[in-house]
C-alpha cells in the first residue's frame, strides 16, 4: 500500500485490506481464496490462483478467478462448480481466465495488482 509524506504527516492511498465492493457488499477476494483450497481439500495449492476484482460497471466490482495454467482443469471446474451453487450471488464468481504467464513476487507470491490489471484493461 502506499502513502502519501507531508508535513510530517502520514496519509494513506486506498485501503489497507484487500475488501472489494460487489453489488453494495463487502467481499474479501482472499477469503475466497481460502474457500476454494478447502473445497478442493487442499489440491489447490495457495499461490497457485486468486480472484481479481475487476472494476465493473453494474455491480462496482467483478470476481475473476485467475489460475496458474499448470493447474488441472478439471480440479478447477470440480471445485468452482461447487462453490458457484453454494455462494450467495455478489460472491459468485465469473468466467475463469487461465494464464501461462503467472507473475510472481521474487519469493513466489502472485503479483496480485498485475493480475488484475491485466483483466481491467481487458475490460
């Protein structure tokens, strides 16, 4: 996150936290991330995919799950499919975007933010 020195003073720039809104509702995109490794009984493997909130025009926020193309698709369509009938709909998810280059951080982590501006200029 970023902030902004002046005058000695600290000011954060955007939120601290990674909460979105979607359809007027706070959504966390990591919790579903944890949703999601649990449904798939640990198959997905963290760091191996994340929902991006994309800027949408009806509902402020879309939900875009990205995966590592190295992921088997159909432990992907298994588990989003069962989490798309049990999740209220401002956490539905939308259509998966595969990607063959997954930006990471130089210890691993996805780059979040790069993700999802990839699917925002797409937009």
């Amino acid at each position: 996150d970023r902030v902004l020195l002046e005058n000695d003073n600290l000011t954060p720039l955007g939120r601290g936290d990674s909460l979105v809104k979607v359809m007027g509702e706070l959504v966390d995109p990591e919790e579903i991330e944890r949703e999601l490794a649990s449904l798939s009984q640990g198959m997905l493997a963290p760091g191996s995919f994340i929902i991006a909130a994309v800027p949408d025009a009806r509902a402020e926020h879309a939900l875009v799950p990205a995966f590592d193309s190295r992921v088997d698709p159909a432990l992907v369509k298994q588990t989003l499919d069962f989490y798309q009938k049990t999740a209220p709909g401002f956490r539905r998810l939308k259509s998966v975007m595969m990607l063959d280059h997954f930006p990471r951080s130089p210890l691993g982590k996805p780059l979040r933010a790069e993700i999802t501006a990839r699917f925002s200029s797409n937009a």
